[in-house]
C-alpha cells in the first residue's frame, strides 16, 4: 500500500444492534439494504424523519461476533440519541441497542494521490471509490492495527482535507439535523439509499423528490480566493442569500457549501470577505444553470 495514509476518527462511536430480530427491524427503518451488511462490504445508509428529512448516518458493517447483529459507524456525538431513537421504534421486537463506542475505534485508510484502494484493512469506503477503506477495530490494540497495515499516520484534518477535495460531506459538519434533505448532500449519488429494497422511515418524500428530479439545492465543493469563511457564513450572488458554507480547510483553499444551483449559474458568489467558485465532482451529475419543478426541500 505504496502511499497509503490512516487516521483515527476521534468523532465515530458505534452503536450495536443484536438480537433475532436486528436486521429485520432496520430493514424496515433505514434508507439501504442491511441485508448487504454481510461482513464483507460496509453499508451508508440514514435514518430520516417521517417528512423525509435527515437525522442521523451511519455505516452498517456486520459483527465479527454475531451474525445476526449489525454495527452503525456512526457520528460519536450523538450515538447516545441514535440509541434513544432507535428504541422508540423497537417495541416488542426480540432487539438490544446499545452505544459501544467505548469498546471500539475507527479508522480510515486513503491513497495519497486519490487512487482507489485494492486493498488493505477494513472494507471500501462505500460512497465513492477514492475515499478508500474504513475499519472498525477494537479499542485495545487499535494502534498495533495500523502498524500492521504498513500505513503511514495522519492528523484527522488530513482525512477531512481529502473527503472535501472530494465533495463529500460529512454528517456532523454539513448536515442539519431534521432539516437538511438527503437528496441536497448527494445521498442518493453516494450508494446512501435503495429505492428497491422496500419501505423506510421517510421514503414517501425521499422518492418523489427523486422521481420529480427536483432537488434545487446541492452540497458542493468550492474553492476559496481570500479569507476562509467560517462554518455557517451565508452565501451571497449579489443581494441574495444563495446557500452556506459547512466543511472548510484553510490549507486547500476549499470548502464545502450547500447550494441553490438555480440561483449561482452565473452570479459572483461571495462568502465573507471571500470569493467562491463552485466546482462540480466527476461523479455528480448537476447542472448549475437552473432546475424546473418544486423541491419538497424548498
């Protein structure tokens, strides 16, 4: 793994669902297929309001111990509230829920120069192939982990700098809880929701947003001439307000905003004291010229 970086995310927890009925009450609660949570691959996925709206992501991996019960990688924060609302949906099913944060760590390994990863610890990264790997180990021994996998260590603000030079957002930076659409920071585009696998918590609005095509606003990466603006700093393309700046990194020059494409096709964006210039990753597919028809996350 020639070029290979690792680092540890301090901000992950994982919540553990176990018992005979775990998978089955996911399935019927999340955004993705947990049945492809099979040890061999990871799962992003989400847990939406009945409106449609984002509440919590996480990554499904299968327990090494436990066929049946399924890990969420999930932002650390809020692990203790992601229990609580899962338990709101348990009922009489045969399931445990608990935050195991403590018993384990996280870790996510990365080419340098943006090549996908073969290979190595952990299972790929399942939103876009040059974010690499991530792996779930145990608290204890997590360190001689990474010296195994002949990576060299990275500051967590290295990891950041490379899903931002990616445009890919991360939950506890660039989405707003019970507010921000799953559809505005690119679910769908990062394999984050199954529109096959049958119901879940929120899908009404979630498909037809989908089917109509109507999604006017977008997180996306843009670059950063003059003063980095902070998180939360309205976008502006003259008079009007047009988005907000969520991810930045002062190093690259770049940042992640959350966009109405119908009103920057051709305006001056300012952010601050900072221009910015949207930029369109190779795997999204958006125009920045305008869109017909409403969006239900309007």
């Amino acid at each position: 793994m020639t070029g290979a970086r690792a680092s540890r995310l301090s901000g992950r927890g994982i919540v553990r669902i176990g018992g005979p009925e775990a998978r089955s009450l996911l399935q019927g609660l999340v955004t993705n297929n947990v049945e492809q949570a099979d040890g061999t691959r990871l799962v992003y996925s989400a847990l939406l309001t009945p409106q449609g709206k984002f509440l919590f992501d996480f990554f499904m991996a299968g327990d090494p111990a436990d066929a049946e019960a399924v890990l969420l990688d999930c932002d650390g924060a809020r692990a203790g509230e992601l229990v609580k609302r899962l338990s709101m949906y348990r009922l009489r099913a045969k399931v445990e829920i608990e935050d195991k944060s403590g018993d384990f760590a996280v870790f996510a390994f990365w080419n340098e120069d943006g090549s996908p990863m073969a290979d190595g610890p952990g299972l790929p990264d399942p939103r876009n192939a040059q974010m690499g790997r991530r792996a779930i180990f145990p608290a204890k021994g997590a360190e001689a982990a990474i010296t195994a996998a002949k990576a060299a260590e990275a500051p967590e603000e290295a990891w950041h700098r490379h899903r931002i030079s990616l445009g890919i957002g991360e939950a506890a930076e660039d989405f707003e809880p019970d507010r921000t659409f799953p559809l505005e920071v690119n679910f769908a585009e990062l394999n984050g929701i199954d529109f096959h696998k049958g119901c879940f918590v929120g899908q009404e609005v979630t498909s037809r947003t989908k089917r109509r095509g109507s999604v006017r606003k977008r997180l996306l990466p843009v670059h950063v001439e003059g003063d980095m603006p902070e998180p939360g700093t309205p976008v502006k393309g003259g008079v009007r307000e047009v988005g907000t700046i969520h991810s930045t990194d002062a190093e690259s020059e770049r940042a992640l905003a959350l966009l109405r494409l119908d009103l920057i096709g051709s305006a001056v964006l300012e952010a601050g004291q900072a221009e910015i210039r949207p930029e369109i990753p190779g795997w999204l597919e958006v125009s920045l010229d305008g869109l017909e028809g409403e969006s239900d996350g309007d």
